[in-house]
C-alpha cells in the first residue's frame, strides 16, 4: 500500500468516532430536555417512556434498509445524507410536550434517519479497515457513542437550566451540519488494498478495482451491486444469531440505562442532575474507556497469536456481560449517588468492553456483507430498545399504582433485574454459537 492509503484510512476511522459522538449527544440531549420538559407539565411515567422510545420505531424500520442501501449505493453517500436529514429535523422541529403528535413524528423522522448510520459506518469500515486492525478501529468508532454521552450528560443539564430545553436541539443541529461538512470534505470511497493480509481475509473484495480505463470501473461498479445478498443464509444463521442476541440485550441495558437513569437520579434518589457536578458523565466516560481497551486487548491476542479469532470474540464477551450483570442487579441496592455512579459505571464500561466480542464479530463472519449483518443485528437491538424503555415506564407506573414509592428501591428492582438476567442468557448463547471465522463468501 502507498504511504497515503494510512492517513487516508485514520482519519476515515476518526470521521466515524465523530459520528457517533455527535449521534449520541443527540439522543441524549432529546432524554434530558423532554425529562425536564415533561416533568415541569406533570407528564406521568407512561407517557414519557412512549414518546422516549418513538425514536427506536423509526430506528428499527431503517436497519435493513441502510444496510441494503449502503450495499448498493455506498456508505459513504448513505451516511451524508442520513447526517443531514435527523439534523434538519431537529433544527425544525420545536420541542413542546403538549403537542404529541408533532413530537412523535419529529421522534419517528430522526430515528429512521439515524437507521442509516450504523450500517453504513459498517459498510466503510468493513471497506477501509483491514482484519488485524478490525478490534480497534471499530471499538474506537464505537466509543464515540459513550464519550457522546458522557458530554451530553455533563454539558446539556446545564444547557436545558440556562437556556431552556429548546437549545439542546439547536446545538445537536449544529453539530451534525458540521460533521457533514467535514465528511463532505474529507470522506472518499478506498481503493483496492493490495495489503497481503488484508487480501487473505477478504479485505477489499468489495472494493472497486483499480484501473484507468471508465468502462472498467463502471463495470465494476455494477457488479459489485449487482451482487446477491445471501438472506436465507443470514437468517438461518446459528453464529449470526448469537451476534443478534447480544446486540439485543447491549442495546436493552444502554438504553435504558440512557433513558432512564436522570430519571432515577431526580426520583429514585432525590438528586438534582445540575447539582451532580461531573459525575453524572462517570457510567459513559468509562464506557468510552473500556470499549478502547477491549479493541486493543483483542487485537493484541489475535495478532500475537495468544487465541484464536473465536477464543478472543468469546472471551471478550463473556467476561464484560457476566460482570455487567451483577453490577445491574446491585445497582438498586446503592442509596447514595457515589454507589448509583459506581454501579453504573462497571456494568457500562463492562458492557462496552463485551462489545470487542459481538460487535466486531459482524466483519468476522461477513466482510463483505457487514452492513447487511449489522442491519439485521441491529433491528435486534432497536427493538430492545422499544421494548426496555417503553416497559420501564409501565413497570415504574405499576409500581406507583401499588402505592410503592418511586424512591424506593422496590419500585426499580425489576427495571435493572431484567438487563441483569439477559446478559447471562445472551452470553451463554454466544458461547455455544458464535465463530470467528468467515462464513460467508
């Protein structure tokens, strides 16, 4: 490869850790100024897990779609224009609890954009980024959907306090016309890599070839969407399956944890978020943190040969959920807001560390199809997120009805007791059905 091809292909990988900072700090910000919305007009619980969790309706019916376009069209293209579309709408849409249906369908709008992104992030990446560098390039881009987090859950209350809940919207818009503009600039389809490891995996297969003459490129271009996609064989897929039940419960765990925990500081444990200082941003930052090293540290034990592929997914995996698990389950048990930052905190950061397992898994068994796979597993994960956030507020409700006061730690027992219990199931699942090794050509 010429000396350009590696600048070229960090600062692809950055431009994706942006996008997922910005991203994040968007569906944060929407949590914390609907919360602070909603609460000043006395929305009940229900009400507000409904509308928390109408982005996950849009976001879920756009998985495969964005996999299936940035397959065909490419994920470059497809990333610009989903960028652009969820920015407009949050520039344009006001933010007023009383009007429902117009905060549904802004909610609906940007959740079927931001569909698109993680699919085509994939697409690149799996195009860019060849095998011996997979860990730790997509645990990097992924952190930034934590250290997004942690910015927005330490900037934005304050934010929501001094300028009101409309201005988180306003920035988020900001935010994401500037990435476009960068991705416009800097963003470009690669081209073929001659890298011999890369070429024994199947690292740029789907790439165009290089060659000077137009007939040939476009030639190659139709080809290569012209390709047929192997549905049957995804579907029916045991290894691919245990990447679906993972990002199923990941996504259950972060989003409710995303959604719900300002909730639990102001109810549960009587805390003002203004008041919180830095620490609120602690459970995100060390997502951030563990998701680097789990990249680095299996790498490590690929390339040095210390473990198989499979070993190191499987390891990796296994180890963040179980100790997540048990620090959800403990999480209730903590009275004060230093065992709440705590708890929090291992079973995200342990969380994101399991990610160098089912999470780059997808270029593992798909290199060529891991937009596709990564649509798929993440409708998985959508619907976690549909199905965690809307129950958490029935459950909080019920809860409520019975005379059980939310500041108990009766009242929130089942809201982590689940996420607890799907990390242990899911990680046995991945054990027995998971593989390292390509199984699509």
């Amino acid at each position: 490869m010429s000396r350009m091809e590696f600048p070229k292909r960090h600062v692809i990988v950055l431009l994706t850790f942006i996008c997922t900072n910005v991203c994040y700090i968007e569906r944060m910000g929407f949590s914390i100024a609907y919360t602070a919305a909603a609460d000043a007009i006395g929305v009940d619980q229900s009400s507000k897990g409904l509308i928390l969790s109408t982005f996950y309706w849009g976001y879920v019916v756009s998985q495969i779609p964005g996999g299936w376009a940035a397959q065909k069209i490419g994920g470059r293209r497809v990333l610009l224009l989903s960028f652009v579309f969820w920015s407009l709408t949050c520039a344009l849409i006001p933010l007023d609890p009383s009007q429902v249906y117009l905060l549904v369908i802004a909610r609906l709008l940007v959740g079927v954009a931001q569909g698109f992104i993680f699919p085509s992030i994939h697409t690149v990446l799996a195009q860019w980024v060849p095998p011996h560098e997979r860990s730790r390039s997509v645990s990097l881009t992924t952190s930034g959907m934590y250290f997004g987090a942690a910015g927005g859950m330490l900037l934005l209350p304050s934010l929501v306090k001094y300028r009101g809940p409309q201005s988180v919207f306003l920035v988020e818009a900001a935010l994401g016309g500037l990435w476009s503009i960068l991705w416009m600039k800097c963003a470009s389809d690669p081209p073929r890599s001659d890298h011999p490891k890369a070429t024994a995996a199947g690292f740029g297969e789907t790439l165009l070839p290089v060659t000077k003459s137009k007939e040939k490129v476009k030639a190659g271009v139709s080809s290569l969407r012209a390709a047929k996609i192997p549905w049957k064989k995804i579907i029916f897929s045991l290894p691919v399956w245990a990447i679906v039940v993972n990002n199923f419960t990941f996504h259950y765990a972060l989003y409710v944890l995303m959604n719900w925990l300002p909730t639990y500081f102001e109810l549960g444990l009587q805390l003002s978020l203004q008041d919180m200082g830095s620490s609120k941003m602690l459970p995100y930052l060390n997502m951030f943190i563990f998701s680097n090293i789990g990249g680095v540290i299996a790498d490590h034990l690929i390339t040095r040969r210390i473990l198989s592929v499979t070993r190191t997914r499987k390891l990796l995996n296994s180890v963040g959920f179980i100790v997540a698990s048990f620090a959800l389950m403990a999480l209730p048990m903590f009275r004060t807001s230093t065992g709440t930052v705590f708890c929090s905190s291992v079973s995200l950061g342990f969380l994101a560390l399991g990610r160098a397992g089912f999470a780059v898994n997808h270029m593992d068994v798909a290199p060529r199809y891991a937009g596709i796979v990564m649509g798929v597993s993440n409708t998985a994960g959508t619907l976690a997120g549909i199905v965690g956030v809307s129950l958490t507020g029935k459950i909080l409700d019920s809860a409520k009805a019975a005379n059980v006061d939310l500041s108990s730690p009766e009242s929130w027992n089942s809201v982590f007791f689940i996420p607890g219990y799907l990390c242990i199931i899911s990680s046995i699942f991945f054990m027995i059905f998971s593989t390292g090794e390509r199984i699509f050509d």
